[in-house]
C-alpha cells in the first residue's frame, strides 16, 4: 500500500513540475532561491494577474498576512492574523521563506532581525509576507531573481543609507575615522 501510494505522489509530482515549466511565471518565479514547483505554480494561478494589486499592502491583504485591526475612539489596536485569503498559498509562503531564509543572506539578515525584535511566529509571517512581496515583483516585472538582486544593489548604492554620515570603507560598520 505505502509504494503504491509513494507512485501515485511521484506522478502527481511530476505533473506539477511539469505544469510549472510549461508556464512562463512560474519559471521566474522558481528562480527565487526556495521556491520550487509547487509553490511557483500556486501563486502564479492563486495571484493571476499581478497588475490588479496596487501595492504590496494590497497583495499582503489579499492573501491575508496582515494583522486583524480592532480599533475605536482614536485607538488602533492590532491582534494576530485576518488570515483573510488563500490558506493555501499562506502556507506555501511560509515553508518557501524558511528555505529562503538559508539560501539568501539578505533575507536571512532580515528573518534575524525580526526573530530577535518580535519573536519565532512573527519572523516566519514577516519573511513568508516579504517573500511573497518578492513574488509579486517577480510576476509584475516580469524578471528573474539575478535581476531583482541586482536592482536592489543598484537601489541600495544610489540612495543614502546612513543618512548623511559618510561612506565607510571596506563595509566598516563604524563612522569613525580610520588611521
């Protein structure tokens, strides 16, 4: 029973990473370090045309990876997760950011961040929503991973990240001057 089972999985997996290579966003899609066949097909057919979210609040809201709003007389008062959307595509974000998480040193420099500031839960929703923001870029520009890498260092490089402090060199983290 257990190998026919195992057969049966094989072949529903090859149908899928057929699937998958067969359609054009979720070839760019699979260039994202931990996203593999299942989860590219799945935001691919779940999000459809990227063009109809205005921004990434709107995509994370649509999917449901923002917090429930209880807010009255001028106070705004946040809980868990509307959990709102596609539970499915939910899941598929979060196990895809944990192995993005080991693979991409920027997002894992940021999945550090947010465990030491919020906690394991909130890290793991917050990577599987930037994620799924990375998607998004990828389906809506129609590009590859290389070319979002590199649009980002084009992007980090132009603005002034220290906020008028001067460069250091060597990517020093220090301001002070060097002997």
């Amino acid at each position: 029973m257990y190998e026919k089972f195992e057969t049966e999985i094989e072949k529903l997996n090859q149908r899928v990473q057929e699937q998958a290579h067969a359609r054009s966003g979720a070839r760019l899609l699979m260039t994202h370090p931990g996203v593999g066949p299942v989860t590219a097909l799945a935001t691919e057919v779940f999000l459809g045309d990227p063009a109809r979210f205005a921004d990434s609040k709107a995509l994370a809201s649509y999917v449901g990876l923002i917090p429930r709003e209880h807010s009255s007389g001028g106070r705004q008062r946040l809980g868990g997760l509307s959990k709102q959307g596609n539970p499915l595509l939910r899941f598929l974000w979060g196990e895809a950011g944990a192995h993005a998480v080991r693979r991409d040193p920027e997002l894992q420099r940021f999945y550090r961040r947010k465990l030491v500031q919020k906690g394991l839960g909130k890290a793991r929703v917050a990577v599987a929503r930037k994620l799924g923001i990375r998607l998004w870029i990828l389906l809506r520009d129609q590009i590859e991973y290389n070319e979002f890498c590199r649009r980002g260092q084009k992007q980090q490089k132009s603005s002034d990240a220290c906020a008028g402090m001067p460069e250091t060199p060597y990517g020093a983290t220090s301001h002070r001057p060097v002997d």
